[in-house]
C-alpha cells in the first residue's frame, strides 16, 4: 500500500467549537494515511534490484548518516513498510534496522547496532540512514557508486558498493594544500602557545 499525507484543513465542529473557547485559531493537521495504489509498484527485477543508486556525498560518508529524498523514501521504502513503523519515522524516532552488504555476493555481511538506524532528518525532504560501521567496514569515500533496497522478505535493507570513485590529480592537490594550510595554522598556535 502506498503512504501519503492527508491534510486535514476543514474543522469539525467540535473542533471549531473547542477553538472557539480557547480563543485560538483552527489549526490544520497531517496525518500519514495508506491508499491504495492505482499504478503498483512493479515487481523487483531479481537481476537488479537496486532501485535507489546514489553516490554519498563526502558529508554523508564523514558523518555515517546517508541522506535520502523524499522519493526515495516513500516510494522504495515506506511503501514496504507498515503504517504503524513509517509512523514511528516521521514522529522523529530512530527505527533501529538491519542492513546486509552484499557487496561480496558469496561473503554477506549484517549490521545491527546503535549506529545503524533510520529517521527522520532535519527537514522532511530528507530522511537518513545510519550506517557508520558499513562505511567504516566497506571504506566507502564520497562519490563511489552504491545500491540500496528495502527486502521485504528478510525486512532489512541490503546494499551493494558498485564503483569506487577515483580520486582526480585536482581533488589530490586541494586536498593536499588544505592539509598543509591546516598543519601551518597549527604549527602556528604552538609557536604562540609557547611564547606565552
């Protein structure tokens, strides 16, 4: 079933009447309902089943939280799930989720842990989950290409690393002079530490 909001921004009377007597304005509410889905899903392509390919940010693989659109979101995971546990998201809970690394078909590897969850992020465009220990495991970098389902028949998602981006000589050399500007601001503190 798919999930969606619906806003309610019609008082009933009741509701009228209870503003009426605290001397407040109505205020419309959303709630996240389940529809029946006029164009389903199609099925999974056993093949490849990576509906969501990303390339992480660098942000995304330094802080261990993987950002996700709303898209993304609604359309390859909340609709899998039930409405009570898509609830549990957006009232700005930690879903606690299994993740599998398929990257090593023959090799699969599970994480569960307090670093491996998925919420609701700042705003909610975005959704995130926590995958610390896969990015630490897997050593993924900013801009490798990976592939992310929700399986519904393990209830977990499953990821696959696809490419490792290459790092190019321009990326190297900024990378390099940040390191030495911050080495020489450093360098600099001490010397002014010490003379104090």
């Amino acid at each position: 079933m798919r999930k969606t909001f619906f806003f309610n921004i019609i008082p009933s009377k009741a509701e009228e009447d209870a503003a009426k007597a605290t001397n407040t304005q109505f205020q419309a509410t959303r709630v996240l309902v389940e529809i029946r889905d006029l164009y389903p899903p199609p099925p999974p392509d056993p093949a490849n089943p990576w509906v969501i390919r990303k390339r992480p940010t660098a942000s995304d693989v330094v802080t261990g939280r993987l950002m996700l659109s709303y898209i993304e979101t609604f359309e390859h995971i909340f609709r899998h799930w039930t409405l009570d546990m898509a609830n549990y998201v957006l009232f700005g809970n930690k879903a606690p989720v299994f993740v599998w690394d398929l990257t090593e078909e023959n090799n699969p590897l599970s994480y569960r842990n307090e670093s491996v969850f998925f919420e609701r992020g700042a705003s909610e465009e975005f959704y995130v989950l926590g995958w610390m220990d896969l990015v630490r495991n897997r050593a993924v970098n900013g801009g490798d290409e990976i592939g992310l389902y929700w399986d519904r028949g393990s209830a977990s998602f499953h990821f696959k690393l696809f490419h490792r981006q290459v790092p190019n000589r321009s990326s190297l050399g900024m990378v390099a002079n940040t390191i030495s500007d911050e080495m020489r601001f450093l360098e600099e503190c001490t010397a002014a530490l010490r003379t104090v």
